[in-house]
C-alpha cells in the first residue's frame, strides 16, 4: 500500500459544556456531550521514503494552516513512538472552519494517525494511538475512539453513548472566539452543578438538554455570536454555541439557503453520525 485517498475528518458538537470545577493546576473540570457531524476535511496520504513528512492544502476555505499544524506534529509524533522510518506526503482539504469550536484541527490529527497507522504498516492498537492523541490535543483521543461519547474530567474521560439521528444547521461568523481569554475570564462560570446521563437521557429533547458555560463569555469577546444566535431565534430557531466557538448549532431542518446571513458568514446543514467512518480501523 503507498497510497491512502479520501480519508474522512468530521467535525463535532458539544451538545452542551458545563464547568463544574477548576483543577489546582488549572485545568477546568467539564461535563460535555460530544457528536459526529457529516461536515469533513478531507485527507490524502502518499507514503515517503526518508522519513521526510510534507503537507500541502488543496482547495478548502479559511486561510492556509500553518507549516507545523496538529496533522503534522500527529505524523511526527507516530513516528516518534515507533522509530518508523516511513515518511509521507499530506494534501489536506480544509472544510471545517477553523476558531469554531468544531474540532477539526484534532479531527485532522486523529485521522492522520489511523491512515499512517495503515499505511506504514505498524499495527499499532487503539490503546496507543489514544496516548499519542492525548500529548496532541485533549478532543484527538474522542476522534480516535469512534463513537459519540459522554466526556468528562478535563475531556479525557469518555463514555460511548447512542443518539437518536437528527438534522442540525451550524452557522460560523467570519471571527473566531479565543479559548484561552474565555478560560481565564473571571466572568467564566465554573460551578455547574455535575448532571448524569440518567438525567440527559431523561430530558424531553437531548440536543436542549443544559447549555454552553463558556457562550456567555465568548459572547462579549465576539458580538457575532449573539447576533447569529439572534438571526436564528427570528426563525423560531433556537441555537447555542459549541466548544469555545464562535459556531453556533441548532437541531433544525430548515434549509440555510432560505435563511439570510451576514456576508461572510458560513451556514451549513449537517447530520448526526452513529459512528466515526473511520472505526473500522481501529485495533
């Protein structure tokens, strides 16, 4: 094998972000629903000999990645752990807005290391790959795992759940939200009562189930999120943030193309996913 195409990345959604403590290291305690969305970056991977690993980004929106992005530095470290020897080239299509709480940066990075995991050869099992994920980013070990998850402790705690298949529209304003002003914010909520899944499933309706502590914050650092959420309150629609933003998401089928955005603005219609398209090949 010296070639993997079209491999999938999908974003998520935190259906809800509760804070309910803050670590003596300064890590934030949450509680969070995260979902698989049908809105992916896409990879492509030409294995190399020399160990050399080189990026390039085709086609997408937003502006170029970094030389040294999560993909990357997920490539490099998989090589790290292993002593391969392999290197590869990497086309990226960029989808997935970045600075929206969406996670395609950490989905990127975990569909990077299943493809290499396969294309060089080395067999490694969920349970190390997860490890390598964890030093990357706290979302990459969830895009790793396969499943809609539960997630607790600082995001590393993940329990695998089914939801019932919805249609949802994500709005993403041109600005994006600065997770590390939100979480250092003295205005930041951090003592949501802990919630159960007893208590989730139990709700009249699982995708308005809590909210997103960390919206009303962002919301005073990017306005744009007040207005979306407001554009779609006009449609009868009713919308909150997901992660640190600035996306906003709601369960709703209404087509985007009938609602009017701001200039600039992306608006898509996307479906739940049971499962990551890429759980097949976990070890």
């Amino acid at each position: 094998m010296r070639q993997l195409l079209d491999v999938p990345a999908p974003a998520k959604l935190n259906l809800f972000l509760h804070i309910t403590g803050r670590r003596a290291d300064g890590y934030h305690l949450l509680q969070s629903v995260f979902m698989l969305i049908d809105w992916c970056d896409t990879l492509h991977f030409d294995r190399r000999t020399g160990g050399v690993i080189s990026r390039e980004d085709i086609g997408g929106t937003g502006p170029a990645l970094p030389d040294n992005d999560l993909v990357v530095r997920a490539a490099r470290a998989l090589q790290q752990a292993t002593g391969c020897e392999w290197g590869a080239h990497i086309a990226l299509e960029k989808r997935i807005p970045q600075e929206a709480g969406l996670g395609g940066g950490s989905s990127d990075a975990a569909s990077c290391l299943l493809a290499l995991n396969r294309l060089w050869g080395l067999e490694l099992p969920l349970a190390q790959l997860m490890q390598i994920g964890l030093r990357l980013g706290a979302d990459v070990p969830f895009f790793l795992g396969g499943d809609n998850a539960w997630v607790e402790g600082v995001g590393e705690q993940l329990t695998p759940i089914a939801l019932p298949a919805a249609d949802f529209i994500v709005l993403k304003p041109p600005t994006g939200a600065s997770t590390p002003k939100i979480f250092s914010s003295p205005e930041l909520k951090r003592d949501s009562f802990v919630s159960t899944m007893r208590e989730f499933f139990a709700s009249p309706c699982v995708y308005e189930f809590g909210r997103n502590d960390l919206q009303p914050v962002a919301s005073d650092l990017c306005p744009e999120i007040k207005i979306g959420i407001e554009i779609l309150r006009q449609q009868k629609i009713s919308a909150r943030m997901t992660g640190s933003g600035s996306a906003m998401f709601a369960k709703a089928n209404q087509a985007v193309d009938k609602i009017a955005f701001p200039d600039g603005w992306i608006a898509k219609n996307c479906k739940n996913l049971f499962e990551h398209p890429l759980k097949q090949w976990r070890k």
